[in-house]
C-alpha cells in the first residue's frame, strides 16, 4: 500500500505505536474454561485419573440403585398396608352394606305375610339390618378417604335408607289395619330399593372393588429397575475388580469386595422379599379377595330371589314379576356360565376352611328350591293358604324360608373363613416389604462406602 501524505510530509505506516506490543487476536475455540477443561482432560488419563472417573460411575451407580431399590420397595409396601387396612376391608364393608339392604327387603316381605304371627326374631333381623346398613354408611365415608364417587354414593345412600324405611313401616301399619293397600305399599318400598337404593349401592361396591384392585396391583408390581440396576451395579463392581488385578496383580480390593457383596446381598433379598410378597399376596387373592367377591354375589343374588318368593305370595297373583324374577335367579344361581360366582362355582377355589361350608349351603340351596317348587304347586292350584304355610311359618324348620336361612348361615360362614384367608395371607407382606426397603438402603450405602474406601486406597499409592 503507497504511504499516505499529510501536508507534503510522509505519514508513518498504521500500525501499532511503537514500544507497544501487538494486540493477541484470540484463537478459535478457546475460551476462559478452555484451559480448566483441558487440563481435567489430562488429569483424567492418567491412573488416578481414571481411578477417580471409575470411583465416581460406581458410586452414582451404588446411589442410584439405593434409591430406587428403597422407593419401590416402601411404594409396595405402602401399597400392600393400603390393600390390608383400607381397600379390602372398605370393599367388604361396602358389600355388606348392599347385603343388609338386600336382607331387610327379603325379611320386611317376609314379615309382611305374617303379619300379627310375626315371631321377635323376625322383626329383629330386620331391625338389625337397617342398623347395620346405617352403622356402614358413616364408616365407609369416613374411610373412604379423598374418593369423591364413594363419598358422594354414601351421601346418596344415607337419604334414601330412611325414605325406604318409612314406606315399609307405612306399609306394616296399614297391614295391621288389614287393609290391601298395605302390600301395594310395600311392593313400592321393595321397587324403590331394587331400583334406587341397591343400583346405588352396587356402584359404591364398584367403586371400592375398583380401588382394591389398584392397590393390589401395585403391592404385586416387580421391581425392575432396582434388579437391573443392581445388576448393573454388581457386573461394574466385578469388572473394575478384575481390571484392577489385571493391573497391580493384587487379588483382593477389601473395600470393592465389601460393596460386591453387599450389592449381592441388596439383590437377593429383593428377589427373595418379591417372590415371598408375590406369594402372600397371591394367596390372599385366590383364597380371599376373589372367593369373597363371588360369595358376596350368590348371597345377594340368593337374598333378592328370596325377597322376590315373599313378594309373589305379597301380590297374589296381581303380577307375574315377582315370579319371573325368582326363575331368573334360580337359573343365573344354578349354574348359568354368565355367572362365575354360581353356586356350582363356588366350590373351584375356596380356602380349605371354607369348603364344608359351602358343601353344607349347597345342600340346603337345594333344598331351598325344592320346598319352593312345592309352595308353587299349591299356590298354582288354588291352595294360597297352604303355599304360604309351605314358604314361611313362624316355629317350623320344614318351610322354605328356614332352608334358606340354613344356606345363608353357612355362607356367611364361609364368608369368614374367607375373610380369614384374606388377613393371614396379606397382613404381613407390607410389614416384611417395609423391613426390604430399609435393607435396600442400607446395603447400598455399606456399598458407596466400600467403593469409596477401595478407591482410595488405591489413590493412596500415587501420593
């Protein structure tokens, strides 16, 4: 470039002043964390570079597994606790609440047709029906935690009890006047529980069976991901054992070897907790939650044919209902294959405790429905008087309803040798899941520390 002229004079060349330095134009890809950085990378070939870099992967390893090791462990045994306490024993208690209410309409019918020959006896199993459904109600609401749905069938439940109440009673006092308009009355009082209050109560049964299955499920789940985790952990610990004999030709690392065994420990007594804790809980389930679930069916199912034989001798003959409600029970309770819980099914899987039981309410079913049939051969011929006294009467044990009552005691026997089944099978999985996760994390620490401490001491050597 040709020098530049200021008045006549020649300019100097642009460039720096001089006795200054030149100014450093700075490099690409170099910044103010390059040389930390750089000098870290260098730091980290070398032995206890890489001695560090293996600790530290072992360690997150080790800390990882803990963590994830104790938290599925205590979320299945929260879960488990859950099931055993809370789900299971709301789920039963809701259908007992529908069985009450089912038993009170059964036994209001059958108090109706005997009218002043009531026995006490009678009246009382009414009585404690509605006190049992009215006891239920405010105790499931208060267990029924933040379930909106259940909380909201209950409120429902507790205003419909005293409206079904206060028809049969208007019912009974008309009856007692002899007036026909009695059995009309409690015809309505029946319809509304079939077709208002119980409907209300299958879905609040729904309901809480629905949650029960939630907890089981998660009580059952496997841990996955702490086994592959402590898998991980355990094949890392032994590699980096075998690298480091490979490169000192020391056999033993103790403090390497520590966290190895405690990892292996950490492991089997998670598969070990896992496979006892499937166990119980699978028992729990086949012994308990699905023979009761079907138990309760039958019984129900039992309980509205029975209220269904009462009300056809209520309407004489005014309507064929009541009779094609019963045939349509006795047929889904006799076997139909649309009904898992059948009676004929009953006997596939109950605990060993429950088995005469159901052998014995299968005798007198039978009986049952044969003591029918005969009240329905009289009542079909005209004998209204003699089909009443074949169905109910108080003081006899050759009637209908003493069959049935005979079967539903020894359901309801069996019911609690169920229930049984139930609470030996699941009451200690949460206790023996919660032992688990605290093991978990304990082990897993005693294998940061290992590693820490085999680490170190190899360290040591370069100082």
């Amino acid at each position: 470039m040709a020098a530049q002229t200021q008045g006549g004079v020649l300019a100097p060349p642009p460039g720096p002043a001089p006795g200054r330095a030149p100014d450093r134009v700075a490099e690409p890809g170099r910044g103010p964390l390059s040389a930390p950085l750089a000098r870290l990378r260098t730091a980290a070939r070398t032995p206890p570079g890489r001695l560090r870099t293996a600790g530290a992967v072992l360690v997150a390893l080790a800390l990882l597994f803990s963590v994830t090791a104790a938290w599925q462990s205590a979320d299945r045994a929260g879960a488990a606790r859950q099931l055993a306490s809370r789900s299971e024993p709301l789920s039963q208690d809701a259908a007992e609440l529908y069985r009450s209410l089912a038993d009170a309409d059964a036994t209001a019918a059958a108090g109706f047709l005997m009218a002043s020959a009531e026995p006490p006896e009678v009246r009382k199993r009414y009585q404690d029906d509605l006190a049992t459904a009215a006891r239920l109600i405010p105790q499931a609401a208060a267990r029924s935690g933040a379930s909106a749905d259940a909380q909201r069938r209950l409120a429902e439940l507790s205003e419909q009890l005293p409206r079904y109440a206060g028809l049969v009673e208007t019912a009974r006092a008309i009856n007692r006047e002899g007036l026909p308009l009695g059995g009309a009355y409690l015809r309505y009082a029946s319809d509304y529980l079939q077709k208002t209050v119980l409907p209300n109560a299958q879905k609040l049964a729904d309901t809480e069976a629905a949650a029960l299955d939630g907890d089981y499920d998660a009580a059952a789940a496997e841990p996955w991901a702490a086994l592959v985790l402590g898998v991980l952990l355990l094949g890392a610990l032994g590699r980096y054992q075998v690298l480091l004999f490979r490169r000192t030709n020391r056999v033993f690392n103790p403090g390497l070897l520590t966290a190895s065994a405690a990892v292996l420990v950490a492991l089997v007594w998670t598969v070990g907790g896992t496979v006892a804790a499937g166990t119980g809980l699978h028992e729990a389930r086949t012994q308990g939650i699905d023979p009761l679930r079907a138990l309760n069916r039958v019984r129900v199912e039992g309980l509205q044919a029975h209220t269904a034989e009462n009300l056809d001798l209520v309407s004489r003959g005014a309507t064929e209902a009541y009779n094609e409600r019963w045939t349509s029970l006795s047929r889904t309770l006799n076997g139909s294959p649309r009904n898992a819980g059948s009676v004929a099914g009953l006997t596939a899987a109950p605990p060993a405790r429950a088995g005469d039981r159901l052998a014995e309410a299968q005798r007198w079913y039978g009986e049952w429905q044969r003591r029918h049939a005969a009240a329905a051969e009289l009542d079909a011929s005209g004998d209204y008087e003699g089909a009443l006294r074949q169905t109910l009467a108080p003081g006899r044990d050759d009637t209908a309803e003493a069959a049935f009552n005979a079967a539903e005691q020894q359901w309801e026997q069996a019911g609690r040798a169920e229930q049984a089944a139930f609470d030996s099978a699941a009451g200690g999985v949460g206790g023996a899941l919660a032992v688990q996760a605290v093991a978990a994390a304990l082990l897993a620490a005693l294998a940061v520390g290992g590693t820490v401490r085999g680490i170190g001491r190899r360290l040591a050597e370069y100082r």
